[in-house]
C-alpha cells in the first residue's frame, strides 16, 4: 500500500461521479425528445433514460490470488463504472394531436425520463463527488503534516 493509495480510491470515485452527473444532464436535457434513435421498423423512437452502473476495482478472484501470492504490493481499489444501462420503462404517453409524431390517436410517445427524479440523483451524485474531494483534501492534509514532521 502506498501513500497514495487513498488519494487514488478518492480519484476513482470522482471520476466515476463525473460520469454519472454527465448522464443525468443528458437524461435532463433529453427529456423532451421524440426522436433519439431510429428503431427496428425504422420509426422514431424516443430517447430513454440512461443510468450509470457502478463496480468495485480490484476485487476479481485474479487480484485476490495476487495478493495472497505476495505479487500485488498496491492492490487496484475504488470504484469504476461498467456500463451505461438504458432504463427499459415504458414510454410515457401524452395526448397532443398535433405534434408531428402523434399517433392516429393523438398520443405522442414520450422520454421515459422524470426530470424530478433526475433532479434528486443529480444531487445525490453532487455530494457523492464533494465528499470525495473532501476525502482527498484531508488526505493531502495528513500527508503534508507528515512532511512537515521531517524537517
């Protein structure tokens, strides 16, 4: 374990972070599109809400192995982000008959995004990433403390 080691699983979970504000500001800002991909049939589809799945690094069965073996002086620790997922909710349906992607009945297919929802998450990713950079800054702290104990 080095010094830094901390300071690295603080810059993991910041990235990671960054990613997941980053596509809550594009389900926001996609909120009301109609027409984001173009399906199997070749209609428009709406956009769909898209969400970050996180991963703890480092905790493969290959690591662990490593480390037992004494081969991993500096475990790889924190969190990455594996993929970007599509919610699979159904679309919101909204009565506007003369929209140009309504239906024969009125109804125009909607994002399956609810801009209050991503609202909250917004927030919860925005203290997520202030902890972190207050983790990192108290662990700069410390190190700098040490430093000045040399002298």
């Amino acid at each position: 374990m080095t010094i830094f080691h901390s300071m690295n699983v603080s810059a993991s979970a910041l990235t990671a972070q960054r990613m997941r504000m980053d596509t809550i500001s594009s389900n926001i800002a996609n909120a009301e599109t109609t027409r984001a991909t173009i399906g199997a049939d070749g209609e428009w589809l709406p956009y769909r809400r898209k969400s970050v799945v996180f991963e703890p690094r480092g905790s493969s069965f290959h690591s662990y192995l490593q480390q037992a073996r004494g081969n991993s002086a500096s475990p790889d620790k924190g969190v990455r982000v594996t993929e970007i997922r599509e919610d699979d909710a159904p679309f919101r349906m909204e009565y506007n008959p003369n929209h140009p992607d309504a239906d024969e009945n009125g109804y125009v297919a909607m994002p399956n995004v609810d801009p209050l929802r991503e609202m909250v998450d917004l927030m919860s990713a925005t203290r997520s990433y202030e902890a972190n950079v207050t983790a990192m800054n108290a662990t700069k702290s410390i190190l700098l403390k040490a430093l000045e104990i040399g002298k």
